[in-house]
C-alpha cells in the first residue's frame, strides 16, 4: 500500500512539472507576426501582433505555439518567431509610471491599456519596465500582464 501512495505522490508531481513547464511565457521577437487559428500558414490570421507581446504557451505542436494573450484569447504563432526576453501588457484603462518603485515616487508618464512594456526587474509589487520609446519607470505589478 506504501508503494502505491508512493507511485500516484510521484507520478502527480511529474504530471504538475509537466503542466507548469508547458505554461511558459514567451513575447515576440519580430515587428509584426500572425497569430494564427492553427499550426500552419494555411490558417486564417487573427490578428498581428507587435514586437515584445506576452504570450502564455499551452501547447506546442510541429513548430508552432498555441497560446494565450492577457485578455484569454488564443491562437498559434511559429516557435521562431518568439524569445523568451520578458515583456509586459497594460490591463487596465489608464496606469502611472512612477520613477521609483512607490505611490510617493514622481509620475514620469502614463500607459492606455494594451501597452507593451520590456520588463527590466521587480521590487516586491513593482516592476520596472521601458516602453520602446525609452521611457523608463515603475508600475504596480497588478496593473500589468505578462512576466
């Protein structure tokens, strides 16, 4: 009986690594890529995404990604076509970024939802982040999607 709780504790946690390790984040490396209702270039485009876009992966097949954006849409993009450089989405209507990582800190501009951010480090609940234009501040990590 021991060895059979044994086998189903080990064989549970292989089934979470498994599960947790497929979850990955990636963001796009290139200016504008497909994302795809399929693994292929022969499915419909559903939309273009621009450079730095979080994606969560939930399945990967022939080469292709499926995943999920901030809002729970899915659809697939060629592996490639992703790294794993971090990047973060706006989600919310309107957020602060601050020059440090704090309410008492300066406001240095301000983000509109959807927004996509490089991330650079974290400080407890706050990220700091660099939109491709080069500003550069700090956002209260629940504001954001991504990683």
């Amino acid at each position: 009986m021991r060895g059979i709780k044994i086998f189903v504790l080990v064989f549970s946690f292989l089934l979470f690594a498994a599960a947790a390790a497929s979850a990955r984040m990636v963001s796009i490396k290139g200016r504008k890529v497909n994302l795809r209702a399929g693994p292929g270039t022969k499915y419909e485009v559903l939309w273009e995404l621009g450079r730095g876009f979080p994606l969560k992966v939930i399945k990967k097949k022939n080469g292709w990604l499926k995943v999920r954006d901030f809002e729970n849409d899915e659809g697939w993009v060629l592996a490639r076509l992703v790294n794993r450089v971090p990047h973060m989405v706006v989600k919310r209507k309107r957020i602060n970024i601050r020059s440090g990582p704090g309410t008492r800190y300066r406001l240095v501009g301000k983000a509109n939802y959807g927004v996509v951010f490089r991330t650079l480090k974290r400080r407890g609940a706050w990220v700091k982040v660099r939109h491709e234009n080069g500003t550069t501040g700090w956002v209260l990590r629940r504001l954001l999607w991504g990683w």
